[in-house]
C-alpha cells in the first residue's frame, strides 16, 4: 500500500459544476504535492506519480491546464506560476513579482490574465 504524503488533502469535489475557485483549488494542492513528489509524463498531457505515493488525479488539472490553454502558453505559465507560488509560498520557482518585472507587467494585469485563464478551465471541465 502506498504511504500517504505530508501535506493536506486534495480538495473535495462535489456534482455541482466545476468554478474558478475549484480549479484554483486543485492547481494549489497539486503543486503542494510536486515539491516531494517525483512526477513524469508517459505522454503529452498526463503525468503520473513516480513513486506512487499521490493519486495520480492529484496532477490531472495540471495536465488538462495544457489541453485547454495550450502546452505553452502565456496564459498556462501564469496559471501554473501562480499556483506554485501560492502552494509553495514562494520556496520554489520564480515569484510572480519577478514574472511581472521580467514581462512588464502590473500585478493587475498578471491577476486579470489567470483569473480568465482559470475560467476557460473551469468552462472546459463543465463541458466534458
């Protein structure tokens, strides 16, 4: 049996249709999990545990970030850049001070751009 790792709960879903928040939610408790979990990806858009030790369900919003936002997209790396930071406050990674230095941006715009972008996500998982 696989022994449980620090760290709280992914959060609880109920039938009721996925929010922003939801999505936030999931973001957040996936990155708490990746800094002492090993994770790979057999293929595009699915990663997996390494050691077992997560529920692989754990990494699936990350994954499904890529299919709705795109692999590389600015957007995706904002929402991922935030929920790192958020999860890890700030221990791991760049900060998003430093992201909106680098790109020029206000902390309103950075907020704007991965509130949307956390929208699409949660429209996506609804219609699926």
């Amino acid at each position: 049996m696989a022994s449980r790792i620090e760290g709280p709960d992914p959060p609880q879903r109920s039938a009721d249709p996925w929010t922003r928040a939801d999505v936030e939610r999931w973001l957040k408790a996936a990155f708490r999990a990746m800094p002492s979990t090993p994770i790979y990806a057999p293929r595009g858009n699915t990663l997996h545990a390494a050691t077992g030790d997560v529920p692989d369900a754990t990494f699936d919003i990350v994954a499904f970030s890529g299919t709705v936002l795109g692999d590389k997209s600015e957007e995706r790396q904002v929402v991922l850049l935030w929920a790192r930071a958020m999860a890890t406050k700030g221990d791991v990674g760049g900060s998003i001070a430093e992201f909106c230095r680098r790109t020029r941006w206000s902390r309103a715009t950075f907020d704007r751009r991965r509130i949307n972008a956390c929208e699409r996500i949660a429209v996506a998982k609804n219609a699926t």
